[in-house]
C-alpha cells in the first residue's frame, strides 16, 4: 500500500483547515500548526511568527498547505507584516529547507476586488444587485490581469504570492496558489455582496485535493477558486483546465432577497 503523502496544514484550527483535515483525511496523512490544540493529528502549538516552531513543524513533511494568516484586523499593517506576511515567509524558507516538494498557499479572492471600486462597472453592479447573472459581453477577471487589492490584508497575500515565485524560481519548489473565494461558515451567503464569490464547503476542498495531488511538474500558478455562479466575474477556467476541477456547487441556489 502506498504511504499517505504526508501534509502540515498552519492554521489546521480555523474553518478551512478543519473542513480539509476532516474531508480528506483518507488522502493524506495530515499534521498541523496553530495557535489552539488540535485534535485527532499531530500538531505543533504555536503562532506562524515563530520561524523555529514552523521550521520544526516542517521538518519530515512531503507538502505545505499554508493557510494561516491575519483574518481579524484586515487593514492592521503590523498585524498584516506580522503574520501574512511574515508568517509566510517563515513557512516558505521552512519548506525549503527540508526540502518540502510542494507548498500550497491559500491567497484571496480579494486580491482582486479593487476590479469593484469603480462604481460603474459590471464588477459592483454584480455585488450591489443590480445584475443577477455576469453579461455574456462583459469581460472576466484572469488569474493573470493585474492584482488590485481591496485591503491591506490582501496586499499581504500578493506578498506570499511573489515570495511564492521566487522560491518556485530560485530553488525548485512546486509553489501553486490559490485565490479563495467567500468561504462561509455556515456554507452560505449572509449578504448579498458574497453571491459572486462564493465558494462552497465542497468546492473549496475539492480544489485544495487538486492542488495537493497535481503533478509535481506544475511547479508555480495561480488559480482563482469560486463556485460556479451566475454573478462569479473571477475566469476559472484555467482552474478547470490545468487542475481538472470543476465546481460543483452555486450562489445561485440561495434567493438574494433574503440576504443583507
């Protein structure tokens, strides 16, 4: 029998490491990294500031998912420098060091939203519900047209996505990001600004399974990861074509009325 490849999950204790320890478990043979205790995994206890910890977690692991990261004061600078940024670079240079093949970063599908600033583009008029569907004339947003972040939080995740490319480049590494849609916890929508993006339980796992298991050929890309919505203007269709994933889930089942 072919030994499970071995994964470090950081920040295992959050919703979406929980949904993926739990899910895929019979894939992988998970161990994780966070600041409260785990259950059911090995695991080390500490913050992703502390580059020793991480450099310890790290050590005998075949693959990195790499979600940990500033989620509550998005536009604290210090907290951003701090964990996003920091605390990706700590997990970058950990994986190198022991020779990790593959680190999946989870970055944000708000790296992108600054495409809704402009109060007249197809973009906002998607989030403020003014459109239920994305016009078959209206342009999508690539995984290659230029980032504009909504906040300093997503500026700290294109800094993990450049670092990203310049371990990829410089040592070899297989470096695959993926630019998360609205993950929710309870599995849907609470306003109606989330039915573009959002990302389901299932969709959302499905595509951290293809990235894990991906070739190790595939050695840096991006890739947007939204379920398929009839409001979605992120392209993800080179997900679909690259990883083979194809989402299995819509906003559309949810009626905007009822939302905030």
């Amino acid at each position: 029998m072919t030994a499970k490849p071995k994964v470090l999950v950081t920040g295992a204790s959050g919703l979406i490491g929980q949904l993926v320890i739990t899910r895929l478990g019979d894939r992988y043979a998970f161990s994780g990294l966070s600041r409260r205790p785990l259950d059911g995994i090995p695991y080390t206890q500490a913050s992703i500031t502390d580059a020793d910890a991480v450099r310890a977690a790290c050590a005998g692991t075949d693959m990195v998912l790499h979600l940990a990261a500033e989620t509550q004061d998005y536009d604290d600078w210090d907290k951003v420098v701090g964990s996003t940024m920091g605390g990706t670079l700590n997990v970058l240079r950990a994986a190198q060091e022991a020779g990790v093949k593959r680190v999946v970063l989870a970055s944000a599908g708000s790296t992108m939203l600054g495409y809704q600033f402009d109060p007249a583009s197809v973009y906002v008029q998607l989030a403020d519900n003014k459109l239920q569907r994305m016009p078959a004339e209206a342009r999508m947003i690539l995984h290659t047209d230029p980032a504009r972040p909504a906040d300093f939080y997503s500026v700290g995740k294109l800094f993990g996505e450049h670092a990203g490319r310049l371990f990829s480049d410089r040592y070899g590494m297989s470096v695959l990001v993926i630019r998360v849609g609205a993950v929710l916890p309870d599995d849907k929508p609470t306003i109606v600004r989330e039915l573009p993006g959002y990302l389901s339980h299932r969709d959302l796992v499905s595509i951290i399974d293809k990235t894990l298991s991906a070739p190790m050929h595939l050695r840096y890309d991006i890739f947007h990861a939204v379920s398929n919505n009839a409001r979605r203007w992120r392209d993800i269709d080179h997900s679909r074509r690259v990883l083979g994933w194809e989402p299995m889930d819509s906003s559309d089942t949810f009626d905007p009325d009822t939302l905030g």
